[in-house]
C-alpha cells in the first residue's frame, strides 16, 4: 500500500481498480484517486468489455483483503491486460495504516 500511496504522491498514470462490492466501499470507503473504478470481482468478466480499461493501461487491483484481487489479476492478465498489479493487502490495510486520500462512507454515495 506504500507503493500505491507514493504513485498517487508523485501523481503517476494509473488506475485503481477497486474489486470489492458497493456496500463495502459504502461501508469502508475508497482511495480518493482520479481514476477509480469499482467493478465487483464477481461481475468483472461480464463487464470488462465496458469497463474502459485498455489492456496497456496500468492498473492497481485491490479488495478488502487481497484475495479477490489476486483473482481478479489474474482474469485481467487471462484478457490480455499487461500492466496490472495487485496489492498484498487491501482497504484494510490501507485504513489500519491510515494512509491518507480516502472518501469517506458518506462522500461515496
């Protein structure tokens, strides 16, 4: 999570994919990134197509924990994806590290 926090600080191209479920980003909240997106890991082969990621893009894979995102990596690699990384953690990792740029609950309705 440290490497994702200082690619947010020196303002690198990428995109956080957050793979968790939409009550638990209600619940937890999220990073605070321009390019977010959350696609449940349970939806994302059907919406992969419309998702408006690009198999070049650089793309951080996150969950609750890291185990959704290691799956969900891997799909993203099976499509062709090139530049994805997963993180060992998850949220709350990122919360018990209270690391910085997170919306809260309220702010992500």
């Amino acid at each position: 999570m440290e490497q994702v926090k200082a690619m947010m600080d020196a303002d690198e191209a990428f995109t956080i994919l957050d793979v968790r479920d939409p009550d638990e980003i209600i619940t937890f909240g999220r990073p605070d990134w321009k390019a977010y997106k959350n696609i449940s890991r349970g939806k994302l082969e059907p919406l992969r197509g419309k998702s408006g990621l690009n198999v070049d893009d650089k793309i951080v894979v996150f969950c609750k924990t890291g185990a959704r995102a290691a799956l969900a990596a891997q799909t993203l690699k099976n499509y062709g994806f090139k530049n994805g990384m997963v993180t060992q953690k998850g949220m709350d990792d990122w919360i018990m590290l209270n690391l910085p740029e997170v919306k809260l609950a309220s702010q992500c309705k």
